[in-house]
C-alpha cells in the first residue's frame, strides 16, 4: 500500500480504543475517532466524530461521513458496553442497546466503509468481542451480543476474501479499564482475587489488546480471515469468576 493506513476506531476516546488510536498513530495511520466524547489528547493525524453508537441514524450518518471525509480502509469496532444483570433482572431494552452499540453499528460501519475498500482491493475489519461471549454470570445481553461478533465476523470474512477484504476478532479477557473499573471498583479486594485467577497472575492492559488488533489490521496478515484471538491471560482455556 502507497498512501497512509487509514482506521475509524470506535470508543476511540477511552480505555482500550484510546490504546488502539494510540499504536497506530505511532506507525503513522491516520485515524478517525467515534465516540460518545472527543479524545482527550491530540494528534495531527486524528480526527474524532462525537455520535452515541446506540442511536442507530445518528450512528449511520457518522459513518456516512467517516466514509466520504476520510475513505478508512480499516473498520476497528472497539465501542461496548456490559449492563450486568442476572437472568431474573435483565431488561430488553437493555439487550436492545446492546445490540444496536455492538452489532448495529458495526453492520452501518463496514457498509459504509465497503465501497471504498472494495474499489481498493484491499481492506481490514476488526471487531472487539469479549472471553465473556464465552459464558459469564450476570452477562445475558453482554455475552449474547458479543458472541453474536463471532458469527457475523466468519460470515463477513467468507463473503469478503474474494475482494482482498479480511475480517477477525480480537476478544479480551479482565482488562484493567475505566469500564471493567465500573463493575468492580477500584480498591475492591475482588480485584486483587481476579488477578490471582488468571493463568498469567495478573489483570490485561489496554494496550495488549490493541497490539493483537494492530496485528489483525496489518497488511501482512492477509492470510487470516475470519479468526477469533482471545487476550485473555488464558482465562478462555480455564475458569474464570468474577
């Protein structure tokens, strides 16, 4: 490829999407934000749409307008949202917003950023599941939702190769963000009993994941398509209680 990467990273103002926004900066990329909120920090190369990835026509016009200003040829779908509640205590509109935020919007996203990637011949799609798809108390429309990723990633990644377009997923396990801070506080003990439960004794970082996405959205991982990496300390071979 002649001209610079260009990734619209969703959730690309906090946690792990910031790490994302980060490391491709850093290999030159220009990268386009979408978000709730503007990225805190600044780059020449970075551009952020503000939009709530749960409202599905505010959703698919910011992708509209990610297409048309800037032409990515690499979709990162970062942006998520857990909403725990027991079986008992699940609200449908809870799993409602989950889809639109992780399924929905990844549908609009990659529409809208086709075309220009088929026109290339070239083209990378990245989307951020979770080790939770694998089953976890109190993850009803979490896990639901983030497994629904797998699926439609496999789908994509087939229907897609013929145009040099590939399609994986990168699904984290306990990673030490403001969200997983907001289902367990930080200071709770519970936190240290997590780390102790992981394989690798100790909670995920914000940037080990996106080092596994960078790897997906290389142009030299062109002979994968339709992959699932777990960055989960080895908590997706073992149990894991939270």
């Amino acid at each position: 490829m002649n001209k610079p990467r260009c990734a619209v990273v969703t959730g690309g103002s906090a946690g792990i999407g910031e790490a994302i926004c980060r490391q491709l900066l850093a290999d030159g990329w220009q990268v386009v934000s979408l978000a709730r909120r503007a990225p805190t920090f600044a780059h020449e190369h970075l551009h952020s749409i503000e939009v709530d990835l749960a409202d599905r026509a505010a959703t698919t016009q910011a992708a509209a307008e990610a297409a048309q200003r800037f032409a990515p040829d690499t979709v990162i779908h970062n942006a998520g949202v857990i909403l725990p509640a027991l079986l008992e205590d699940v609200k449908l509109a809870d799993l409602d917003k989950l889809v639109e935020i992780h399924l929905s919007a990844a549908i609009a996203l990659a529409q809208a950023c086709l075309p220009a990637m088929k026109a290339a011949g070239f083209g990378r799609i990245v989307l951020l599941s979770s080790r939770g798809a694998l089953g976890l108390a109190t993850r009803t429309a979490y896990a639901a939702t983030k497994a629904g990723m797998l699926g439609m990633a496999r789908t994509w990644a087939l229907e897609l190769a013929p145009a040099g377009i590939t399609v994986n997923v990168v699904a984290p396990g306990p990673i030490q963000t403001d969200m997983f801070h907001g289902v367990i506080p930080v200071g709770d003990p519970k936190v240290a009993q997590i780390a102790a439960g992981i394989p690798v004794k100790r909670l995920g970082q914000a940037d080990d994941v996106a080092h596994a996405v960078k790897f997906f959205a290389s142009a030299e991982a062109g002979f994968i398509t339709g992959q699932v990496l777990y960055v989960c300390g080895g908590t997706s071979v073992g149990s894991l209680v939270l």
